[in-house]
C-alpha cells in the first residue's frame, strides 16, 4: 500500500515537531540556577548528557575544570574561553560550598 505524498509529508513533519519539542525539553532543565555561563552549559554538555548529571557532584572550580578537559579529551570541541565559562557555573552552582549552604 503506498503512502501518499500529503501522508509522507505529515508524518515527516510530525518527526520533525516532536524531535524539535525534544530538544527544547533538554534546552531548558530544571534546578539549574540562572547564572553567567549556563546557557554554555547547557548547550555543551546536554548533547550527551542528562541534566541530572551534575546534581551530586561537588567540586571547586579547578576539579569541574578537570572534567571538561577530560570531555575535550573524549571529542568535546570547546574553546578555552568556553571552558572557563563552565567551570565557573559549575563551581558556583555545584561546587563543594554549593553542598554545604544546602
């Protein structure tokens, strides 16, 4: 039975819809506080991973830092400047002090 062109393009734009819904759920995770370098963050790091990642880890920024690197080392492509970006955000909203003020 051969699917109409009309029926082809309809489906083809309901795919294109929720993949599009999708990605905006991953664009906007929750409990990530609004800070400088967050949008980095979120539009780096949530190709591969998910936003609850980085909810029990606790590093200073040096340690988060580390981290990215070793991502770099795993085919992250990321510019220097964005990995200070990064590592603030992250040793701001998820670094050791961030555990103890909780």
């Amino acid at each position: 039975m051969p699917v109409s062109r009309k029926s082809a393009l309809a489906i083809l734009l309901c795919g294109l819809l929720w993949a599009t819904a999708a990605q905006a759920q991953r664009a906007k995770p929750q409990g990530f506080p609004d800070a400088p370098g967050k949008e980095v963050l979120v539009g780096k790091c949530f190709q591969c991973h998910a936003p609850t990642m980085w909810q029990d880890h606790r590093q200073d920024r040096r340690g988060w830092e580390g981290v990215l690197y070793r991502m770099v080392g795993r085919g992250a492509l990321w510019t220097e400047d964005e990995i200070r970006t990064m590592a603030d955000y992250l040793a701001a909203a998820y670094g050791r002090q961030a555990a103890a003020s909780k």
